[in-house]
C-alpha cells in the first residue's frame, strides 16, 4: 500500500505532495543556516555564511503560505569522508532539522 493509501484509511484529509528540492554534489554546509554552525562549535563557519540552498530552497518552505509539516532528506556522502568530518556531520544534520 502506498503512503497516501494508509493514510487515507486512517480518515486523513491532509494534502500528500512532493516537492524535488535538490542540487547535486552539494555539502551540508550549503544547506544549514549559519546558527548551525555555531551550535555545533565550527569556528570559523563555512563560507558562504548562511547556506545558500537554506536561504533559497528550504527556508520557504518553512513559514508561510508554502509550509510544509514534513521532509525526506537524503544528502551525506560527500559530508562524511572522515572520521572528524562524519561527528561533525552527526550535529550538524541534527540542528540543521531542528532549525
């Protein structure tokens, strides 16, 4: 069964959509807004400062007439080449959802 058939035995009214939101090759960094990066201790944040693809493709989604309640994220490869760089990752992802 799919998603929107269970919920639709569940009663649910609630519109099912989705929305491609992606840019290949891309690092968390492009992604997380710059309070991330300090809740996370990164001294000096990655440049550009404030994602750019948060500002852009994920920040309208999040307030307004466009918000979503729910996402599938699917990113990390290139985040995760080390040791040090997948702990990082491990909070960094985290506050970027929490954002």
């Amino acid at each position: 069964k799919s998603l929107s058939d269970r919920l639709a035995a569940r009663g649910s009214v609630v519109p099912l959509g989705l929305v491609s939101n992606n840019w290949g090759g891309t690092k968390l960094e492009m992604w997380a807004p710059a309070t991330v990066f300090d809740e996370c201790g990164v001294s000096p944040p990655p440049q550009p400062l404030g994602g750019p693809m948060w500002n852009a493709m994920i920040l309208p989604y999040a307030a307004g007439p466009m918000a979503l309640s729910g996402f599938v994220w699917y990113q990390g490869e290139a985040d995760t080449a080390t040791t040090a760089t997948a702990a990082l990752y491990r909070c960094t992802f985290r506050k970027m959802i929490g954002a």
